[in-house]
C-alpha cells in the first residue's frame, strides 16, 4: 500500500496481488478449502479480478453481479490480501451484520489473514448513558412496563463493550423507550459537556472505527459522516481514509444522499423538541420557566398550522411542489402564530443560559430549527404577496421545494434536483478506488441512468450475469387482465382474483408487492376476505400491522403465509427456501407523475431536450422491478414464480427492456401452465424445451 495521494502510484503491485487472489479462488485454493459450500465461480473471480485493477488505479469500477455471483468475497478478498483500508457501505442494518458477523470472520479464517474491523450504525442504535440517566431520574416513561423495559437496558449499558441496542433482544426495536435512551447528533452534549463522554458508546465505536482496516457502515451514516468529516470535534465523521471504498447495495446510493442534502423544517422535529424541553425543564430547573405552558402553546400553533394546510389541499398523504400550491401564502398567520410562540421559548434559554447542560443543548437545536423556519416564512410570505391565484418567481438554486402532509406531521422540505456534484466533492476528498456494486445498477445492461445519478461516467462498467437456472428454477407469468389504469380499486381487485388461484396452487408462500400504499391497503383487505371464506388456510400479513423485521420472520416461520407490502418490502429481504415460491407484482412500479421531486427532476431534463420518461422514469421502474423480482430464487435449490400484473409491456415501445432487464425465466400467458408450475411440476419441467 501506498501513502502518495495524487494517483500517480498504484495502490498495489497488480501481478502480485492478482495472482494472489486466482490462488485463493481457484480449485482447491483457501476459499473452497475453508467454507463449506463454496463454489468455484468465473463470475466471480472476474468480478475479483476487476477490484485488482481498481485497486493498481485508483479507478472506479461498476460492478453489476447477479443474485448468488458471491459479490462480497470478490470485492473482499483483494482488499484483504492487499492490505489495504477499506469502508464497506451497505443498505441496511441486517447486511451489515451479515458482512461483521459472517463474511468477514470467514474470510479471516480462509485467508489467514489477522486484521481489524468494526461496525458502525446510526447513533439511534446505541444506547445514550446520559440520557440514559436523564430518563430515570424524570420517571416520565412511555408505557406502564417500560420501567421493567428500562431497568433491562440499564444492566444491558453497564455490561455491553458495544451498547448496541440489537444485542439486547429483551428489548423489541420499535419500543418507545428507546429513542428517549439513544441520541440524535442534534441533540448530543459532545466532548466538553457530556457527563458521561468517557462512557458513550457512540465515541468508543467511531474511535474503534478510526484504527480499523475494515469499516462496515450503511449509506446514511456513510453520506453523512463523510459530510462533517472536516470537523475535528465531530464524532460523526471519523472514519479512516479509504483506499477501496465499496458501495454495495449501491442502487440506493443516490436516493439516500439526495435524503441526506435535503433542507427539511418539519413540525414533528418542533414536537420532539418542546417535549424534551418540557420533561428536561421541569425535572431539572422546574423553576426556570412555565415549561408546560411554552411546550402548550408550540404545540397549539401546530395544530393550527396543519388545519389550515388541509384547507389548501395539504390533507393527509399529500405531496404538493411549491409551484402547485397557489394559496400557500395563507398559512403564513398561522407559520406566525407557532413563530411567536417559539419566540417565548429562545426567551426562555437565554434566561436560563448556562443553568444545564441538556437546557443548553437544546437551545442549539431551537435555534436551527428556528433559522430553517424563517427561511420558509419569507418565502411563504411571497406566495402571501403574490396576486391572487399566481405563483411568485422563485430563485433557480437547485433545490425542489415541496410540502408532504402526513397523519400528524408537515414536512417542508428542498430536495436537490442533482447530487452528482455533492457525490463528485465526497469521492473527490475520499481519493483512492471505488467499486459500486448491485445486482440491479442498470436498466437493459444500459448503466447511464445510475452513473448520472451519482456522476461517475468516467467509471469502468462490468456485469455478471447469475449463476442459478432461472428458465428450470423460475416461471414469468403475464396474465390476461386489464391493464392498469387511475382506478387503484379496480386494478386490486384484478389482480387479487387473478393471484388467488396461484396462492391457492403454491399453498400460501406469497409475497403480493403493491406499488402504493392505498393498494396495499385495498389487497389486504379482498384477500382477508377470500381466507375467511375459505376456513383461513393461510396467514396474512400485512405491512404495517409489525415491524417490517418482525413480519418477514413470522413469514419465514409459518412456511406457508401471505405477504401484502409496498416499496420496502421489495428489496433488501432474503427469504430462502419454500417459505416463498410466488412474487406477485400489481404493475411496473413507475414514479408516481404527482411525486414533486420526479416531476422537477423531469422538467429539467425537458428544458434540456430529452425524454424523462427514457432517462428517468423506466430506468427507476425497471431497477425497482428487478428487486422485486430478486425477492423470489435465493439460492441454486429455490423455485418460484414471477407474476407481473401489467399487461402494458407487451404492447409498449419499452417493454422489451423491461422483459430483458429481468432473469431469464421461462416466460408464458397461459393461466393453466402458471398452475401447472405448482400442481403439476414434472408435466410443466417437460414443456421446458419442447
């Protein structure tokens, strides 16, 4: 390895490392030898071979590789056997633990290799010893049992070398103490005021993470960390500098950053804080102000707020662009009201400047979100001065502004149109090699929508089909109904008597994946109906109804259930086996026209002269799909079958790159061939290759 960092030397000696790695893949090599069930793979030493040459240039390499190619042992293993220090970026929690607990321990072990590694989560993950104590010494706890909860996790901190709340399983991870026992980087004391910085575990992981080879961290607190990693006091940012940095998983790279670069005001951050300044003020300078009635009268202007933003059609599960909402400036009395109000409350902080450190602490956040406020004050307030019925000229800085309502929050948010520079500026400051990797980056082998997203067209670009048999494993139905149009009703209703036969035929085993939320809902519902017609052969499950974690684990168990989900159930879950043999899709998972970020982001590319629907759009739709369509052949031994309710693609002119963007499934219309892949399957494998 070397220290030079302008990429005029390689990382690594390539000929000596190449073959290294060939050793460790090839027949009878350390890999085969040390972990029961691998399988010698071209794929995959080709994969391997490419992060070699990423490494000798410090180059960026897209690696597209299917289901069961053994992606983290290819970008793994030249890692390791260079010496180099790399942060793997991933998904979500569950990958990461995978790669902690399981890939890189094995690897150890085939390798012989001794070296360093650490896993780091969002801070919500661990527990807070100081709030920790601040909500004992309140004894304002959520629920009746949490005191019994709180007492598990106060043995859990002072035993834990970790305090990641996932080692405590007595403790189910939605409970509602644990956000009042972990922390936010708003609402963090830091080094020079925390009580109890000698102790926190958040610290410890990142100090652990900053002397480490390996670092596994999720998108998120990668995009941020590397964020702030210019301030030296900030805990967030310490992470080692990376000579391979792997993004894998990394299809959601772009939606995370673009998450993570938004300007968002939402009244539900508001909420939180006035209810940690209420319980703070009251158990620790109780006489410093009437902290009821400060937190009273935020909270009525919210109210006030999200009535008046009804009446202008920001009703429950509205998204509304700026340049939709013509009577936007009639919130502005409203805006005023909760303003004023947070007026009395900086009042408050600067009386009581000093007295505590928790009060202090959160006159920091009061004062931001204030800011974040104003600035959606003034430019309501033009909306407020405009004639009526007209929409005020808005300066042109890159950003989307838009307003989501949800059941009880109002969210305010500006979104970047593009974060390809913001991406550019983090890759640029990281230095070194890069490996994006996924089983779904492209749309029809075409990878130009994602390395746009995130602005690596310079990167080279390679991809690998799967190994598995998906034409003997898996099926591809079509089915004769008709095509979806506005009526979210009628289309469920399709597609739920199209599906019942075939979950009748597969004995349960479904994942039925919606593309809205009102689907889902409506899905749920007609296939309740149907099981308890039929004596409730099968158990539902529905999103919403338990953690996602939770419901994906009583799926697995019963071997036989019934899924109803949306978006996040269409990737990231690995059910192997029988439990799930039939992927249902109600239709291609297009960009709602009505999304705000979407249309912008579309406006933009039609100024431009080009297609969002090509550009944008499909691309999305068919990386999406070929996620669901991921849920069903886990491994060389599953069998399953693919339903997609969408006629459309047969008819067209883009139908053909969604059917050849999905695995190679022997594809039919016939109803009565989709039920012989589960009643008859030998008379079905004989149809195969007549």
């Amino acid at each position: 390895m070397s220290d030079d960092i302008d990429g005029t030397i390689p990382l690594v000696d390539a000929r000596v490392l190449g073959e290294a790695v060939h050793r460790a893949f090839m027949p009878g090599g350390a890999l085969e030898k040390a972990t029961p069930g691998f399988c010698v793979r071209e794929s995959q030493i080709a994969f391997a071979r490419d992060v070699v040459e990423a490494l000798q240039n410090r180059g960026t390499l897209i690696a597209e590789a299917g289901t069961g190619t053994g992606k983290t042992f290819a970008y793994l293993t030249p890692a390791l056997l260079a010496g180099v220090t790399c942060i793997i970026s991933t998904a979500g929690k569950s990958l990461q633990d995978q790669l902690y607990k399981k890939d890189l321990p094995a690897l150890s072990r085939a390798l012989k290799l001794p070296f360093s590694s650490a896993v780091l989560k969002g801070r919500s993950n661990y527990v807070c010893p100081y709030r920790l104590e601040l909500v004992r010494s309140e004894g304002m706890l959520p629920e009746k049992d949490s005191f019994i909860k709180l007492r598990k996790i106060e043995r859990f901190a002072q035993v834990s070398q970790t305090g990641d709340k996932a080692e405590l399983t007595d403790v189910p991870e939605n409970d509602p103490l644990w956000p009042l026992v972990t922390s936010t980087r708003e609402s963090c004391l830091g080094k020079d005021r925390c009580p109890c910085w000698d102790r926190c575990f958040v610290r410890l992981a990142r100090e652990k993470a900053l002397q480490s080879q390996v670092v596994v961290v999720n998108h998120h607190l990668y995009v941020s960390s590397m964020a702030v990693k210019s301030q030296s006091d900030a805990i967030d940012g310490m992470l080692p500098q990376a000579d391979l940095t792997v993004i894998d998983e990394a299809h959601q790279m772009a939606s995370v950053a673009s998450s993570f670069f938004a300007e968002v005001f939402s009244t539900r951050d508001l909420e939180d804080l006035m209810q940690e300044l209420r319980q703070v003020g009251i158990s620790k300078i109780r006489d410093g102000a009437d902290w009821n009635r400060l937190y009273d009268n935020v909270m009525k202007g919210i109210r006030n707020l999200r009535l008046e933003a009804s009446m202008i059609g920001l009703g429950e599960g509205k998204r509304k662009a700026l340049t939709e909402l013509p009577e936007l400036g009639e919130l502005y009395p409203a805006m005023q009201i909760i303003f004023d109000a947070m007026k009395l409350t900086a009042a408050a902080f600067r009386e009581n400047s000093g007295r505590e450190d928790a009060i202090d602490n959160l006159a920091e956040r009061h004062d931001l979100i204030t800011v974040t406020m104003k600035s959606w004050m003034e430019l309501i307030e033009l909306f407020r001065n405009a004639p009526e019925g007209t929409i005020p000229q808005m300066k042109a800085d890159g950003y989307v502004r838009w307003i989501e309502a949800t059941a009880h929050t109002l969210r305010f948010n500006a979104t970047p149109l593009s974060i390809a520079e913001a991406f550019k500026g983090i890759r640029e400051g990281e230095g070194g090699a890069w490996v994006f990797t996924s089983a779904t980056l492209s749309s029809g082998k075409d990878f130009t929508h994602f390395k746009h997203e995130l602005g690596i067209e310079e990167a080279k670009e390679a991809s690998w089909e799967s190994p598995f048999n998906y034409w003997e494993q898996g099926c591809f139905y079509i089915p004769n109904i008709p095509e979806p149009h506005n009526n979210t009703l009628e289309h469920t209703y399709n597609v739920v008597e199209v599906a019942w036969p075939l979950i009748n035929a597969a004995e349960g085993r479904t994942f039925l994946l919606c593309t809205s939320l009102s689907a889902v809902k409506e899905a749920a519902r007609l296939l309740a109906q149907k099981l308890e017609a039929n004596g409730d052969p099968y158990p539902l499950y529905v999103q919403g109804d338990a953690p996602k974690i939770e419901l994906i684990e009583r799926f697995r168990q019963d071997g036989n259930a019934i899924l109803v989900g949306s978006k996040s159930f269409w990737e990231g879950v690995d059910v192997k086996g029988e439990a799930l043999s039939l992927v249902i899709v109600d239709k291609m998972p297009f960009t709602s026209p009505d999304d705000p970020v979407a249309s912008a982001r579309g406006d933009v590319l039609k100024a431009a002269g080009k297609s969002p629907f090509f550009l944008e759009a499909l691309p999305e739709a068919v990386i999406t799909l070929r996620q669901g369509a991921g849920r069903l052949i886990r491994s060389e031994y599953d069998r399953g079958m693919f339903v997609l309710c969408d006629p459309r693609i047969l008819k067209k002119s883009y139908g053909k790159t969604v059917i050849n963007s999905l695995p190679d499934f022997y594809r039919t219309r016939r109803s009565e061939k989709a039920l012989e892949f589960f009643l008859s399957p030998e008379r079905y494998a004989e149809g195969l290759y007549s």
